[in-house]
C-alpha cells in the first residue's frame, strides 16, 4: 500500500519539529552541541525502530532515512543496502550526549527542555513507525523505551514535567474489533468503580474571590465579570420565556508567556459548572503536540480523544496559533481545526474552548479561518506585569513557600524585577521570570544554608540579597 506521507512531507514535519524545538534553546553552546547530534541521534532511533517492526526495508524506508536531517545539516544518502544492513546491525537504544547538558540546563534555569525532548523524540518516532502506514505493537513498544530510558533520567535528575507524557498506545494501529468483541469492550467500559468521596465544590461567591485575589489582570477581571452578568441575566430571561440572542462562550486569551492565562481559564471552568454552565467544570490543556499526530489518520482521532476529555468543562489550547502556522495546504494543524470546530459545534452545549497565545500571532490565527472567526467573538487582553506586581508576585512566592526577605533583600529584589519590566523584550516570561527567579534564589539559598553546622528556622527561612545576587547571575 502506498503510504498517504511523502518523503518529503516526512522531512518538512521533521525539520520543522526540530528547528522548533532548537529555538527553544537559550544556552548557546547546547545549542551548537543539539544542532550537530540530532540528525545522527533520530537516524539511529529510526534503525531501532525498523529493527523492532521485523518487516522487510523497503525503498520506502530508504527515502524516509534520507529525509531525517534538519535545514542546515548534511544530507544522507544511503544506499538500500547499507540500510539493511544497518537496520540488522543496531546496537540498541544509547542517550544521546547532548541529553546530559540539556538537564543541567533544566537544573539550573528551571526550564523543561529535557521533558519536552522526550516528547520531540517521541513524535519523530512516531512519524518515522508511519512509514508504512501503520504503527506496529514492536515499534510501540520501542518508542516506550526510548522514552522511559530518557524519562528515568529526568526522574533521576529531580526534573518535573509541565504535563503527562504522551501516550504512544493510542497510535498504535489495530484491527477493527468484531462485532462480539466491540459488545464485551462496551460492557466492560461501562463498568463503574466506586466512586471516591468527592470534596464540596466551590461556590461561585469562592470562585470570584479568589479571581479578585490573583495580581494585576484587572482589564482581565472586569471582562470575567461582565461575562458572567451576561450569563446570568440570558439564564433569567430563559426562565421568563422571553428571547436570548445567539451567544458564544468560547474565549481567545491573548498576551505574552506567564501573565496568568492557564489560572483564569482553570478559574472560568469552575465559574461555569457552578453557575450551570458546564456539568463537571475541569480544565483539559493541550497545544499543537497535544492534538496533531505525525501521520495522516491519527490527528483527528488525538484531537477527538482530547475534546472526549474535555466534555463538560474547558478545553484549553495553548499556543494555539501552532495549529495555522503552515501554508502546506497538507498541514495536520489544519485537520485539528477541521475536528475542532466539528466538536464544538457537536458538543456546544457542555463544552467550551479557550485558545491562547501571543497577542498579534492569536489575531491572525482567529482571522485565518471563517469557522474559527465565527465561534471565537470574545477576546481577553493580559497585559504584562509591571514591576511593582512583579514584586507582588514574588513576594507571594516566598510567603507560600516559607522564605523571608530581609530589607536588603528586598530592595535587591524590587530594583531586579523593575529593571527586568523596564528592560523587557520579545522573550520577556512574567510570572515564569519571577518563578525562575525564586527556584534560583532557593538553590543558592540550600548551598549557603547546608554548609552551616546547626542552622536555625530563621536561617532556612531567610532569602538574602547574596542569594538573589547569585540566582539573578546564573
């Protein structure tokens, strides 16, 4: 069966996974190191995972090898042969070198280079398993070591993950069950486990407070409100029988990284199951990975299973510009939209989408598609922190964490995240510069304290300028 992904197509989604993800990297000289060992580290996974399916190579597996190379580096070009060969000649799995510099980055910075890799590994597996169309159990299986051996390491390492990882099951590819068999699956999912005793949901007057207690966001604040005033009167007007017009709760959060955006739409899907809005009121985040597969046939599946999850509460898409960002008119971005768009109108009345991102990149990608443009008509605007809330945050940091700051701490501290605002560019974080912060301060912080023979509460409490001195030049 001839395969439905080129070549070629095959090496667009590659370059582009990894030139991505390469932009990622701050630290020049991973950097340089990732850029010169990535071709040779996927090239080597593809022959594992050749080996692990047991088939025939193909000259199709031949043209997929050839197209694992990012924009840049050299092209391979092996012969059929020599990928015989090679395929029947593979070592097994080893970590790439460059894997050991990018969780000591992690370590350090506080970033999540090394879990996101595994993800990237994950994927370009994946997408290298569809060569003939199908993701065998073998190849699955293989894709889990490679992930699990990197994973352990990051566990090794203290190194926590934003997110679960994905679930390299669900590309498996399997025959359709039989009619008996799809009958016992059906009985055997809808067999119910007790229920566990859940908490008292919070109540909407719980929700509003702990809305107004979050920093800054004020613009953002009085738009959830008038938003909910807005859902209540069409409610009363329901009741009395008198016309609603059409209305969308489906939001667009625009603005930079870290200004809060995941908090409000957690906060809105439990403002909307309390008033009624939604019957169980959970957040499900996922961007572009999240949804888009490597290979035809397997996005609109991810991107079903994602909004599956989500019913009955907020569907949460970070980054979502991601999913329009190609003009190949056979981008799989486009095939999540197409799925996303059909379940939303499907399920519009026990689901809500909020998509997210960059505040110019979010305008082009609502206005890029009539169906988005017609469903998306609200927009929240979060503007950047400024300094003095910057410091807020901070400090709120350190009071729910057990740390005290000393006056010239203090003053350090605030001068820092001023200039930090002041100075700030297109990579400027917000809270995620002030978390990154913190989680320095508090290693220099256990380096001083571990040293001191018998150290007092007050001293594992106490953040000094020296400590912010050191994280801020890390």
């Amino acid at each position: 069966m001839k395969s439905s992904i080129s070549a070629a197509e095959a090496h667009k989604q590659y370059s582009e996974g990894v030139s991505a993800f390469r932009r990622q990297i701050t630290d020049a000289a991973l950097r340089a190191k990732f850029n010169q060992e990535a071709d040779t580290f996927f090239r080597a996974c593809a022959l594992g995972l050749w080996q692990r399916d047991g088939s025939s190579i193909t000259p199709r597996h031949v043209e997929y090898y050839n197209a694992i190379y990012a924009k840049g580096n050299p092209v391979p070009s092996i012969l059929f042969w020599e990928l015989s060969s090679a395929v029947l000649g593979y070592p097994g799995f080893k970590v790439p070198d460059f894997f050991a510099r990018m969780r000591a980055c992690d370590k350090v910075s506080g970033s999540n280079l090394a879990r996101r890799f595994i993800d990237l590994t994950t994927l370009m597996l994946l997408l290298f398993a569809a060569v003939d169309d199908q993701v065998s159990e073998a190849e699955a299986g293989f894709v889990n070591t490679c992930a699990d051996t990197l994973s352990a390491l990051c566990d090794k390492d203290g190194l926590k993950g934003e997110k679960a990882p994905l679930d390299v099951k669900d590309f498996v590819t399997r025959p359709a069950p039989q009619p008996q068999q799809a009958k016992e699956q059906t009985e055997a999912e809808n067999q119910e486990e007790p229920a566990a005793e859940a908490e008292p949901a919070p109540t909407l007057e719980e929700l509003l407070a702990e809305l107004d207690g979050l920093c800054g966001l004020e613009k953002v604040k009085a738009d959830v409100k008038s938003l909910i005033n807005l859902v209540k009167v069409r409610k009363l007007r329901q009741e009395h029988d008198l016309p609603v017009p059409p209305m969308s709760l489906h939001l667009v959060f625009m603005g930079n990284p870290g200004t809060g955006k995941t908090t409000v739409a957690r906060l809105l899907a439990q403002i909307y199951k309390a008033m009624g809005v939604l019957s169980k009121g959970q957040l499900v985040e996922v961007d572009r990975s999240g949804l888009v597969a490597g290979f035809v046939g397997q996005t609109a599946i991810k991107t079903g299973e994602a909004i599956q999850k989500a019913l009955g509460g907020v569907l949460f898409i970070d980054e979502a510009y991601a999913l329009a960002s190609s003009d190949n008119a056979n981008d799989f971005g486009k095939e999540a939209i197409e799925t996303l768009l059909k379940g939303m109108e499907d399920h519009r009345a026990d689901l809500v989408v909020i998509v997210a991102g960059y505040t110019e990149l979010m305008d082009r990608f609502i206005h890029a598609n009539p169906g988005l443009e017609s469903r998306f008509n609200k927009y929240f605007y979060f503007d950047d922190y400024t300094g003095d809330q910057l410091m807020e945050i901070f400090r709120s940091m350190c009071e729910k964490n057990g740390y005290t700051l000393d006056e010239s701490g203090g003053t350090y501290a605030a001068k820092l995240l001023h200039d930090l605002y002041e100075n700030r560019d297109e990579n400027f974080g917000n809270a995620r510069d002030v978390r990154n912060l913190f989680e320095r301060a508090v290693a220099r912080q256990a380096d001083r304290v571990a040293v001191l023979e018998h150290p007092d509460k007050e001293a594992l409490m106490a953040l000094t300028e020296a400590d912010l001195k050191e994280a801020a030049q890390a």
